[in-house]
C-alpha cells in the first residue's frame, strides 16, 4: 500500500500505470527510440514515473521549451531517430501547437512525402484527485487536436488493454506517422 | 553556379510568374548573390544540412539542387517551402519554424557522431525571435554542429525591424551577418499579373 496525499491506493491492481511502464520498456530497448522532455531524468511529473525502466542515455532532458521540444523531434525524426517527446500536461502541448500543426502535421504533405518522419507524443490530461491542478492543468483538448491533425493520429488511452497494444503498433507502423497519445492522469491512480 | 546563373534564374522565375503560369505567392532573391556564394563555400553539399524560408531559391540552387527540379516546383506552386531529402534540404514558410528542427537535426548529427552540419538561414526579424535566442543557447551550450547565417534586408514583409524593435540586437559569437538591399518586393515581382 502507498500513501499518497492522505489518500490509499492498492499498487497490485493498479495496470494503467504499469502498462505505460511496459510500453517505454519495450520503446526503450529500440535502437532507434530517443526520449525527449522535461522531468523525464529528474523527478517532477507523473510521467517520469512510466520512464524507470528506460535507461538514462537514451533520454534528453530539455529546457522549459515546449515549441522547440516539438521541433527539435522533428529533426530528430528527420535524420532517423523515433523520438518519444513528452508533454506532462496537456495544457503544455498547447505551447507546442505551431511546431505540431504547422510543421510535423504538414510535412508529408510538403515534402510529397520525401519525408515521412514518426515522432510519438505523450501527453495526459491532468489528474484532478486526490489534488485539482485548476484550469491551466486539467484541460482535456482531445476533441480540438483530432480536429487540426489531418496527418498525426490521436490516440486517447482509456483501459490499460490499449496501452501497450496502441505503442507497440505506433512503433511498427509501416505508414510512418506520427502519433499523439493522451494519457489521463487521474487513470495512474484509480486504474 | 555562378553569380549570373542565380540572378538568371529568378529573372527566368519572374517571367514565368509574370505570364500567370504560376499561383502561388514567389519571394524572389537578389542582391546578395557575392555573400552567399561566399557562405556556400564553406558548405559541405554533400553532407550538410541547409535550412532556409520562403525565399529560398538561391540556398536551393546553392545547396546543389538542380535547377529543373526547383523550377518545377515553384510553377507548381511550392516555392514557399522547398523540401528535398536527397539533397538534405528544408524550408518553411512559418517564421522561425525551421529553427528547432535545425537544434533537433544537430543533436541527431551529434548523438550519431556524424561529421555534417546544419546551416540555417534566417532574416533579421526572425534573429530578434526569442525562438532564436533560445535555439542559440541551447546550440552554443551543448555544442552543436550547427550554424546560423541572418541575412539583413531590414525589412519583415514591409514591416522595419528597427521601427518594431527600435534597435537591433548585437550578433552573438559565431553568426554569421551580412546586410544587403532587397532586390525584389517580399513577394511576387512588383508589377500587376492577371491570373
């Protein structure tokens, strides 16, 4: 049993979180993956927790720079690499939309698809137990983001049977997209 | 290529725009041919990575794209964002767009210990860009194989620099400036087309 803010949780049944940790397991071990974020070597959001068992040398910690995190993936991607960028908000990625939807969205479509570079974006709507973050860490923005991308596939994690199904195939799609996963905070604690 | 073959090829670029064959705004070079060709120089074509705008023709040519190619595209309309993997060519038409996928090209350059680097080229509004201070920063501290060309005409569309900033910030170390007279207006080629 853990304590977290004066409230229990049972660890054992608890495979949501568990299931994000499988998938960067499996991410991590590739060749050609690279990690990128803030908090993703240092403590600080949830989602450094689903990073233990990647090892440190394939992460990048930046700077608080949201819009040139999303660009510095692309170019990763552009010279071979499967970025995996990390937004622990979803109220972060919003800071990143101009390299989202102006370039990574639009890039097969400009370069006639010379370029068909993949970057995986994680990002979670912010938990709201046991304690509420308020309008500026709890958005949920799914709706809009599917809306804009014509190109980036969004998917939104629900169970724990998606997770590592929805990464793994994410990984190995032959149409080299990009794909943006949304994750739900309060779903590390309750499922 | 030779300083008169890039001014022929925009001269052959406006022509073609003038006769309506092309429907998609053109942002013509001029007047800065000696600088870049100077700059260029130093480029490896083979290896290196060029980043530019939407005025791009003369870095596409420069960068070894050949000419046909390019011409091909603009009349269909891409001039704006001239893109080609084969020749490691990037261009966008967002201000300061291509600035961070330059930082991410040359972390790739570095975490492969590749021997390339990236050069990007940007104007003298985009330098002021806290998108551009932040880029450098990162670039010069963690000493990445990338570098920076702002090429001066003083102007953003038709907007002064300096009458939005007042005055203009100092080259950082490592730069690359030059100053020069725009030949053409920021698009198109300053006479009346009927499409």
């Amino acid at each position: 049993m853990v304590r977290v803010v004066g409230c229990y949780f049972n660890t054992m049944k608890l495979k949501y979180k568990n299931e994000l940790i499988r998938s960067m397991k499996f991410l991590g071990k590739k060749k050609d993956t690279i990690f990128i974020g803030q908090s993703i070597k240092f403590t600080g959001n949830a989602i450094y927790n689903t990073l233990t068992e990647v090892p440190n040398k394939k992460k990048i910690e930046v700077p608080v720079f949201e819009d040139t995190q999303m660009g510095m993936s692309l170019g990763l991607a552009l010279n071979g690499f499967v970025p995996i960028t990390c937004y622990p908000r979803f109220d972060f990625l919003i800071v990143a939309f101009n390299q989202l939807v102006n370039h990574l969205d639009k890039i097969k479509f400009m370069s006639e698809n010379q370029f068909n570079p993949k970057v995986i974006i994680r990002t979670s709507i912010g938990s709201k137990h046991p304690l509420n973050g308020g309008v500026q860490h709890t958005q949920d923005y799914t709706e809009v983001f599917e809306k804009v991308l014509t190109e980036v596939k969004v998917v939104k994690l629900k169970e724990p049977k998606d997770i590592f199904y929805n990464f793994k195939k994410a990984y190995h799609d032959k149409t080299k997209c990009s794909y943006l996963f949304i994750e739900d905070g309060d779903f590390y604690n309750s499922k | 290529m030779k300083k008169q073959d890039l001014i022929n090829f925009e001269l052959d670029i406006k022509k073609i725009y003038e006769s309506g064959k092309i429907k998609a705004p053109i942002h013509l070079s001029g007047n800065n041919e000696d600088q870049l060709l100077k700059i260029f120089k130093k480029v490896n074509n083979k290896n290196d990575w060029v980043l530019s705008t939407w005025r791009n023709h003369y870095h596409a040519l420069l960068k070894g794209i050949p000419a046909n190619w390019l011409k091909k595209q603009i009349i269909k309309g891409r001039s704006m964002g001239i893109i080609n993997k084969k020749h490691k060519f990037y261009s966008s038409a967002i201000v300061g767009g291509i600035i961070p996928i330059a930082l991410g090209l040359a972390k790739s350059i570095k975490l492969k210990k590749e021997k390339s680097k990236v050069w990007v080229f940007i104007g003298d509004m985009t330098f002021e860009t806290g998108i551009f201070h932040e880029c450098y920063k990162y670039s010069k501290n963690h000493n990445l194989p990338i570098k920076f060309v702002v090429e001066d005409n003083g102007l953003s569309t038709n907007t002064p620099t300096n009458e939005t900033w007042i005055k203009k910030s100092k080259i950082p170390k490592g730069v690359y400036y030059y100053k020069y007279k725009r030949k053409y207006p920021h698009h198109g080629t300053g006479g009346w087309v009927l499409f």
